[in-house]
C-alpha cells in the first residue's frame, strides 16, 4: 500500500486546557480551524495561536500536518504508522482525528525533522517549506 499524502499547515496553534466547565468563546467558531475535546474530567481547545484563550494550562508553536482524505473507516493503522515514524524520531506529537481525515500537530522547531522522517519513510508532504 502507498503511503499517504500530507499536507503542512502555515497556521501556528496552541492547545488549551480548561475547566471542564469552562465556557466556549463564541468567537471561536468564526476561526477557520479548531478543534474541541470535552471528556468527564477535561475540556481542550486547539486553535490558531493568534487566538486568545483564558485557560489553566497552554502549549503554543504546534503546526499541523493533515493527512489528505477523505480517509474512509475502512482504511487501518494510518495514525499508527505515522505516530511510529515519528517516535522513531524522537518526535512528539499531538493527534487529532476529525470524520474525514487525521491531523498530526508537531512542535515547530521539530517540523522540519518530522517531514524528513516521513518523507524518508515514503511520505508525500506539500507546503513543506512554509
């Protein structure tokens, strides 16, 4: 099977923790991408950096490769070789998954290294060079 397309976002994000009750920003939803996580115990927000959030705890300067889809469910072990190419390189990565493809979000001082794993793994990357 051939490996998948990526596609490097220039958009900087950060992500947010908040209160599980903390309210949501209704300008939020007039961003052109982000993303929300509510689960019994924590509420995250992952938007453009430019964006400001009051919240308890924030990690800034991730940028976002997505994996050009639409991925059908079907399909297996995308995210898995991805996450492993990227472990193999000692890359930490913060993982997202929307109804029609995944997003692998990689600091932006480690971008670089992360396309050259992939790449060398048989990964196609466009806008590589932002």
């Amino acid at each position: 099977m051939s490996k998948q397309t990526l596609q490097l976002h220039s958009t900087a994000f950060t992500i947010h923790s908040l209160d599980v009750n903390s309210d949501i920003p209704a300008a939020l939803f007039k961003e052109s991408m982000y993303f929300i996580s509510k689960t019994v115990d924590e509420l995250s927000i992952v938007c453009p950096t430019t964006f400001e959030i009051e919240s308890l705890d924030a990690e800034n300067d991730w940028l976002a490769l997505e994996v050009v889809g639409p991925l059908g469910f079907s399909l297996t072990g995308i995210m898995a070789d991805i996450s492993g190419v990227l472990a193999k390189a000692s890359i930490s990565i913060f993982a997202l998954s929307t109804y029609d493809t995944d997003y692998v979000l990689v600091k932006r001082q480690r971008i670089q290294n992360a396309i050259a794993a992939l790449k060398k793994d048989g990964y196609h990357v466009l806008n590589e060079s932002l």
